[in-house]
C-alpha cells in the first residue's frame, strides 16, 4: 500500500493508505482528526473544508496520496497552541453563527481562507457568493455572513 | 462588577458553541468502538419489483466480508413499527402493512435495503455489497398520489387495495354544505406541496455494540429521540427489554424530523452486533440518505372557501391526499390529519370546516414530519387560497385578512376543526410586520424595479401552528400508540452545582445554553454551574425527545416542575436550620429566608446540609436533594404571525431573488432571544428553499432524479438575504412559563409568503397560482410565453 507522509497541524505523520483513500478519510480514521466531517458525496457541502498548503481545499475530493509532503491544517489546529481561539472562531460563537455546529469546521476553514485572500475586504455580497461550496441547513446563512463580517477586521488586524 | 445577567431573556452565548467551532463534538461517526466491523446496505434501484433470487455466495467470500444477511436471516425479527393509527371515516382501521428491516419478496421503493454486508473495512464491506447477484421482475411503479389512486394501478401491498392506508375526514360536512349553498362567492384552487428531502447536514449513521458478558446491547445512533428508538426498537423489532438496551444519541447535526423515526438500518447494525459479538457501524452517504431518509410534504389538494358579499369566510372545504410512500414511517399517519387538517382554521374565524384526507402508498421513500409537519401545508393552502379570493373578486390581502381574524378577545377560542387556541394577536403580528417591511412604501420600490426593467411583488402570509407536542389523553384519542409528556431529572449537587437530566434532545436548537439558562432563574445557580444532560437512556430517565417544538414548552415545563419538587424540600431543610416555620421561608435568587428578616440559607447551603445530614429533619425527609417531574401538557401551544415577502424577478432569466424577508412572530415567553431569532432565520430559510429551490422529483416510472446534492437545489447563502426577525409575544395560558415554541415557525410561515410575492410580481401575466418550487424555467416559461402572446 502506497505511505503517504504529510504534516497535520503542525505534526508529521507517515501513513499507509489504499490508493483510493481520499484525505478526508486519512484525517478522521488514520489520524483520528474527527473535527473534519463528511456531509455529502458529490463535493457540494464544503463540511470536509481543510487547508493544503495554505489553500482551502474540500477534503473529500482529494486522494490521500496527492496531499503527500503536504502541510494541512484542520479545525483543531486552527486555535493558538495555548487554546486562544482565532477571531473566526470567536465570531461564530459571538453571532450564532451555528446551531447543530456539523458544517461549522468546514465554514469556518472555508471562511478563513476567503478573508486572509481578500485582504481588501468583502462585501456581504462577496461573502455570500464566497460561501457558495458551503452548505447549512440550521442557520440559514444570516448569522454565519454576519459572523465573517465581524471577523474581516480582527484577522486584517493582526 | 456584578455578574452579567444569565437567567431567562438574555441573549446567553451558547455553551455548546466552543467544542463545535474547536473540532471537539462528539457526533456518531466520530465514534469508533475496538474490533468493529462496517456494515454498507444493498439497496434497490428499482421502484417495485419481486426479488426472484438473491445470490451472496461471491460476497460472503470477499476479502474482509464478516457477514452478509438478508431477510432471511432476520425472520425472527419483527418489522419496523408505526407509532400511529388513524381510522378512517368508515371507523375502520388504516391499511398497516409490514414494514420489513430487509426487504421481504418484492422492493417497493428506490432504496429499499435487500440486504447488508458486515466487513473489517468499509471499503471491503462496499466492494463486497457489489458482489451480491440480485434477480429482480419489474413490477408497475407509480410514485404519485393521483398514479396510485387510478384503477388498475399497480398494488404496492396486499393489505392496501386501491394503494389507500386510510379515507380520514374532519369537521361538519353537512353544515359546509350548507354554507356553500347560500354563499354569495366561491373561490376554489388546487394545488400541491412539493415533496422536500429534509437533508440534516449531518447523514444519519447507527453503530450497534454488544457485551457477551452481560448480553448487553448498546446502540449509539442520530437521533431526535434516544427513548423512542429504545422502545420501538427494543419492544417491537428485536425483543429487547429497556435494561439491556442503551440508546445513545450524542451530538446530531441536525434532523428537522428525519431522525425521529426508527429505521431499518438502527435494528439491523443492533441486530447484527449480537449475532457477531462485534461492533458493527453503519454511516450513510448522501445518496444513501436522499433515498432512505423519510421524505417530507407530498400533498395534493382543492380547497374551497364559501364567503359572503363583503368577503367574510362562510365555510371551508378541503380534499387531499397525501403522499405516504412504500411504508409507514412513525409518524407518518397523523401528519396529514392531526397535524394539518386541525390546522385548517388558522388565524381566521371561519365557522365552518370539512375536509377529507386520504393517505396512498406509492412507491417512493417513506414521508413523514419535516419542520413543521403538516402545518407549512395547512398553512400554504390557506394563505394561497386567501390571495386567491383577492385575485378572483378585487378584495385587499390585507383588508380581507384584517376581516376574518379571530379577534383578540375571543380566547380561548373553539375552532371547528377539534383545537382551542389558548391565546393569540394576529392583528398585532400583522401590524408590525407590514411597518417592519415597509409595506406601505410598497408601490414606489416596484415602481423603481419597473424601471430598471425588473418585476417586484409583495406577499403576505398570517399562520398560526399547534406545537408543544402534546396532551397524551387527547393524542391518544386521535390515535396515537404513546404518551407525549416529558421528564426531567434535576440533580442539585453537594456544593450547589446542578445536572439536568432532560429527556428532549438537542441536535442544533441550543438547549445546553437555553435550559441552563431556565435553571439560573428558576434556582439562582449560575449559569456557568448548570450542566444539561441529554441522549443517553442509560443517563437519563425517560422522555420523549426533541420535535414538534415541544423541548421548552413540554421539557422546559417538566423541569420547572422538578425545580418546584427541589424548592419545596429546600424550604423544609431551611426551616429546620434556621429554626422557622416551613410557610415563613421564601425563595428567591438562590436563596431560602425566613420572610421578613435577613436570616437565610443559600441553595448550596442546603444542598450540602441535605447530603451531609448531620443536622437534619430525617424523621420528615430523606437526605439527598435530587428530584423528578414527568409533565404532560393540558393543551398544545398556539404560535402565529405574520411574515412578509418582497420579491424581485429578473424577466430576462426567470430568477427570484428575496430582497427583503420579515418575519413577526408570536412564540410565547422568549428565553434567548438570540437562539430564537437563529431558529426563525433557519425555518425561513428552509421555507423559502421550499417555494424557490427545493423539490424531491420521481419520473413517471418512480425513479429518484433527484438523488443528490448535484440534482436536488439546497438553498446557498448567495440564494438568500438577509432576514429580519421580531417577536410580538402573547403568553400560552396553560404552562407555568409562557412559552409557546419556535421552531418550526420560520419553516411554515415563508413559503406562502414568498409564493404570494412570486404571483403578485408575475400578475401583469395573468398568474393565478402557480405550486413550489417557483424555478427560474417554470417563471421565464410564463414570462416567455406572455411576451409571445403580446407579439
């Protein structure tokens, strides 16, 4: 079986996977890295939202092996190594950018990657179109644009 | 500094917030059990067919394979019960066929397991599943209502004839007639409720366990209801009793009804556990939960309304039926009849109502609730057919709304169709939400789309919903198979801090935050000392779960109960130490004092005492401060209000988009406004994905087109706007807090409210109706063809 070596927050890892294991399947089941979830089958959800490479990627839709030297980044990485959380997280807690919280990793990494690539700012329209490979069913996107309003100033700030 | 305010009324963040948006929720495919096996299901992919043969000879034998069963297998099982019997007008029985846990000599819907594979690894489990021969004969299929009624349709069961599971009605047939007959208009309209997949983000997954040792089974699985599935599982399929079956539900990302129900796929991986001794765990793929998750809506239906010559409503008369699916799913039988014909007054005074309600088999997925239940359809209907009446005779939506309200002093107020509306002010939901969206400026923003060549409509739509599910006596009349009461346990620790233990199930509404909140004013602890336990039989002492917006008003009322029990025993353990009488202590903010005077114990205090009992009453009480409340509700809860909806459509495309949505909302005593505002703005959203996006689409041979997230259009954020939410709250009369429920609201308001905007916008084309969803093709087809009849 084909060993794929990658850093995963900041960790390195070598593992053995069959050549159809997608990324996805590497961090919740060989890493045990269950933040990352698995709402969908045809890459339309977005919950599976990781970073490779400083890129947003939908980690369902990438074999294991093509992350292989990779540097990945998944919810659980994505706080201060002391539990400071990043001011995305802060802004889904402050606006109710959540309710059953399961598309929550995938909007928030997702929603990261839109801001830091836009550091011009984004416009509530820009953000709804940058949301577009993201579904939620609970909180009809209201709070979540709300929430990634508020965090574009903090995260340019620093 | 003091303390910010926790307690009922404040926007609290959420508790459960920081391990959610931190990757540390704990949902059931993040658990693994040691030496567990994967189970994937082989599924039909025709619609209706006799199985002729099975062969599993070449999967049992696949690399990996533990295990492959088939009906065969399970034959000593039973089959998946339904927790409801409607009786149909004749007083005769609903048609209840078995629902089998594998498909027993003949499929009847895409999706119906025929068999499961039980491997090491889900891959090898999957490859395995495609290695089982299947010889299947086609039968006739019909998947809709009017298919399945004609005569010589195809029969999906032997004990339904002409497809029907029952011929229900409601009301005073004699007396609507009667109205009919002397009514100066009648306005008739047909219409349809589009079926919708529920799509809860998270695909439901069940891991069944058991211990040899103890002959212990335990089943962690996504459910809305952990005891329900412990007793229709436990009681019904498998023969378990309650002490030897855990039901665990942890974190579920979601349901909206489709994790009430008890699926095939929880007994089998349970079943199955035991027959290995292994854990085995099963997860749905999306396609998997398009075609075996129940279905919600499917309704098709006349209406009739009888009015005088000022426009005042006579009679009302409904037909439909309603789509059930292959099988009876729960809940499936009471949502057409108690739950949406009881509705059909609405927020109007109409004296009189009949309606008749027949259920059919087709084959397709099982329907039952999805948010709101029954009432998004009652709802739709009435509130097209009001706007209706106003295109047919001239009158104003909001005139003719206005009219027929029940007035403000008439409650409690006795409809015809068997409900009693404790309390209610439709008047004051509508005033506020037409000022909130700026009605009356209406004409001069349409008048501006005009010139930028779009087309902008306007839509109202009132509603009133039954919720807080529900008085067992008078559910149980109706044919329900169980009580709907709910319990609580609250456990008041030595040093003062508290663990609730709630049989309601939170899978997004927050209620680790809300009922927390509920315990810091109700006891004066802090809420940063509450803990809120759900989803778990073995930790928790019974309940009914978390749907029909019953948590606060029938879970939140239990615990106020349970919180009086822990108060009055509190001031027998105060007056013995503080040597007064019992009728002289007071309660309040967390603290017992003898009335008029500054002696007083704190509730921890107490607490301690009733745990360390050294001095202590123990002639009169046991130690301990530890107690239970199982409620059951006098009545249902009655929510309404108004919501208003302002739409543009780009004639070039067919596009609608929602510029502004405003939603006013009667929904009892509100405990966070801030969760209550997230549930409207998620019902809303789910309400206008129904009247713009959403439809569960089966072609004339019953096939599922739309199958996934490719083909089936869940709305996206740049689908939506923003939405604006308040509340103008009356108080339900019967619960010692007020509350009425919130979260099916938004889901059964909208729809009519952006379906009337959709046919106000489109009236130079002379629309008079037009069903859900209102696509883009289905508008620039009527736009099209008017521009070519101009020509």
């Amino acid at each position: 079986m084909p060993q794929v070596t990658l850093t995963v927050n900041g960790k390195t890892s070598t593992v053995e996977v069959e050549g159809r294991t997608l990324l996805v399947e590497l961090l919740r089941e060989k890493l045990g890295l269950t933040g990352t979830h698995v709402g969908c089958d045809t890459s339309q959800c977005g919950a599976c939202v990781v970073h490779v490479d400083g890129n947003s990627v939908k980690s369902c839709t990438m074999l294991a092996v093509q992350a292989d030297g990779s540097s990945v980044t998944t919810i659980e990485g994505l706080a201060k190594a002391d539990g400071t959380l990043h001011p995305m997280q802060e802004m889904f807690r402050e606006h109710h950018a959540l309710q059953c919280g399961f598309c929550t990793p995938g909007m928030v990494m997702a929603a990261v990657d839109l801001v830091a690539k836009n550091p011009q700012g984004l416009s509530e329209e820009q953000i709804r179109h940058g949301l577009e490979g993201n579904l939620c069913r609970c909180t009809g996107y209201h709070n979540i644009v709300k929430a990634i309003d508020a965090a574009q100033p903090l995260m340019h700030a620093k | 500094m003091n303390a910010p305010f926790e307690g009922i009324g404040a926007s609290v963040r959420r508790k459960e917030d920081l391990r959610f948006i931190s990757g540390r929720g704990n949902y059931t495919d993040d658990i693994n059990r040691p030496n567990q096996t994967y189970a994937v299901f082989r599924r039909s992919d025709r619609p209706h067919a006799n199985i002729v043969s099975i062969d599993t000879s070449a999967a049992k034998s696949a690399p990996g394979v533990v295990a492959v069963y088939t009906a065969e297998d399970l034959a000593a099982i039973g089959g998946l019960p339904c927790g409801w019997q409607i009786h149909s007008k004749d007083g005769s029985p609903m048609a209840e066929p078995k629902h089998p846990v594998l498909a027993e000599g003949k499929v009847r819907h895409v999706g119906d397991p025929i068999a499961v594979v039980i491997a090491e690894t889900k891959q090898q489990a999957r490859d395995a599943a495609e290695l089982i021969e299947i010889d299947l004969k086609d039968l006739p299929a019909t998947a809709t209502v009017t298919d399945a009624l004609k005569s010589g349709a195809a029969q999906i069961h032997d004990n339904a004839p002409g497809n029907v599971c029952y011929d229900w009605h409601i009301g005073d047939k004699e007396a609507t007639e009667a109205a009919f007959a002397k009514a100066a208009k009648i306005v008739k309209l047909d219409l349809e409720n589009n079926r919708l997949v529920p799509n809860a983000m998270e695909p439901r997954v069940a891991i069944g366990d058991y211990d040899r040792h103890t002959s212990d089974y335990t089943l962690f699985t996504t459910s809305q209801n952990p005891h329900v599935i412990r007793l229709l599982m436990g009681a019904f399929v498998l023969g378990l009793p309650e002490h030897k079956l855990r039901v665990v539900a942890p974190d579920v990302g979601g349901g909206f009804g489709s994790k009430i129900y008890h699926y095939a796929e929880e007994a089998t991986v349970t079943w199955a556990a035991g027959k290995l001794g292994r854990p085995v765990k099963w997860t749905a793929d999306r396609t998997e939960s398009f075609m075996s998750d129940a279905h919600g809506r499917d309704h098709v239906s006349t209406a009739e309304m009888a009015l005088d010559a000022q426009g005042n409503f006579l009679a009302l008369r409904v037909n439909t039926l309603a789509n059930m699916g292959a099988y009876l799913s729960t809940f499936a039988p009471a949502v057409p009849t108690y739950l949406y014909a009881t509705l059909l007054a609405g927020t109007y005074r109409t004296p009189v109502i009949y309606a008749e309600v027949k259920a059919v088999f087709t084959n397709t997925v099982p329907v039952d609730a999805y948010r709101g239940a029954g009432r998004p359809e009652a709802t739709f209907l009435l509130e097209r057919l009001v706007d209706t009446i106003c295109h047919d005779t001239g009158f104003d939506p909001v005139a003719i709304r206005l009219q027929n309200f029940i007035p403000k002093d008439a409650f409690p107020y006795q409809t015809p169709v068997a409900l009693q509306y404790d309390s209610g002010d439709y008047f004051t939901t509508m005033e506020v939400a037409m000022k909130n969206a700026d009605y009356a400026g209406f004409p001069a923003r349409k008048a501006a789309a005009a010139a930028k060549g779009k087309l902008r409509g306007i839509g109202i739509s009132t509603y009133l919903e039954a919720c807080g599910i529900a008085p067992s006596a008078v559910v149980g009349s109706l044919g329900a198979r169980a009580g709907l009461y709910e319990v609580a346990n609250i456990r008041v620790h030595p040093t003062g801090s508290v663990s609730v233990f709630t049989g309601t199930h939170s899978h997004g509404q927050g209620h680790e935050t809300t009922l927390a909140q509920l315990v810091t004013s109700q006891l004066g602890v802090p809420f940063s000392q509450v803990e809120i336990v759900h989803g778990d039989t073995n930790r928790i002492p019974f309940g009914m779960g978390t749907y029909g917006s019953r948590s606060l008003a029938v879970g939140g009322t239990a615990m106020v109960k349970a919180m009086d029990k822990i108060i009055a025993k509190g001031k027998k353990i105060a007056a013995h130490l503080l040597e007064a009488s019992v009728d002289d202590i007071e309660f309040a903010d967390g603290s017992f004092k003898v009335a008029g005077t500054d002696r007083a114990k704190s509730l921890s205090e107490i607490a301690l005492t009733a745990y360390v009992p050294h001095n202590y009453p123990i002639t009169e009480i046991e130690p301990g401060l530890d107690e239970t409340a199982f409620y059951d509700p006098a009545n249902f809860t009655f929510p309404g209000g108004c919501h208003v909806c302002e739409v543009e459509i780009d004639p070039e495309t067919g596009v609608t988009s929602i510029v502004n949505f405003t939603a006013v909302d009667d929904v009892g005593r509100v405990i966070n406004p801030m969760i209550v505002e997230g549930q409207v703005q998620g019902g809303v959203a789910q309400g206008i994905g129904q009247a713009l996006l959403e439809h569960a689409v089966y072609d004339s041979n019953a096939q599922l087109l739309s199958g996934s997230f490719m083909d089936y259009t869940m709305p996206r954020a740049d689908n939506l706007t923003n939405i604006s939410v308040a509340t103008e709250n009356t108080l339900c009369t019967h619960n010692p807090l007020g509350v009425k429920g919130c979260g099916e609201v938004g889901a059964i308001g909208s729809p009519p409210a952006v379906m009337n905007a959709v046919i106000s916008a489109l009236k130079d084309y002379g629309v008079r109706h037009m069903n859900m969803p209102a696509s883009p093709e289905k508008i620039w087809g009527i736009i099209n063809a008017g521009r070519k009849a101009a020509e």
